[in-house]
C-alpha cells in the first residue's frame, strides 16, 4: 500500500518496525534509544553482525525518522542495508 502511493518515508519506517521486532523476538533485545552503546554492543555479540552495519541501520532509520520526504533510493539503500542483517545474522 505505501509503496504504491510512493510513500517511501512510512514503507522505511515499517520496515524499521520489523527489523525491531525480529530483535526483539531473537535476541531479547529491545531497540528504544537507538544511540546506546551497550544495546548496540549486545546486539552485535548475540547476532554477531559487524558492529558497523547495526550502527548504519540505527544511523540511517534517525535520518528517517527525522525527515518529511525520503528517497526511493534512501529506502532501497536502507532495505539493503537491514537484508544484509538478516543473511549475516546467527
């Protein structure tokens, strides 16, 4: 539905929602204050994903968050980035 009224602002911010969801539920982590250092730690130890991707996902879903208009590329960029979790994640 959004993706077809090109909203790609509420498409990123739904997939954000699952991407914490499917933290929440696979390691007991719960994202609120995405900018803590020892959430961010935790989840890189338990999903053993490469501390630089969580932070990019977290960094570029603040920008997100922030912004009235996102790109077509900033959500495919973004989607990349959270598919990218999801194959390197133990």
């Amino acid at each position: 539905r959004y993706f077809l009224q090109n909203n790609h602002r509420q498409l990123s911010l739904q997939k954000m929602k699952l991407f914490k969801a499917f933290v929440r539920e696979k390691y007991q982590i719960t994202l609120r204050n995405e900018q803590d250092e020892a959430l961010i730690e935790r989840l890189v130890n338990k999903s053993e994903v490469p501390e630089d991707i969580i932070k990019n996902i977290l960094s570029m879903y603040r920008n997100i968050d922030s912004s009235s208009f996102v790109s077509e590329n900033t959500l495919i960029d973004f989607h990349k980035r959270i598919d990218r979790f999801y194959k390197q994640c133990k």
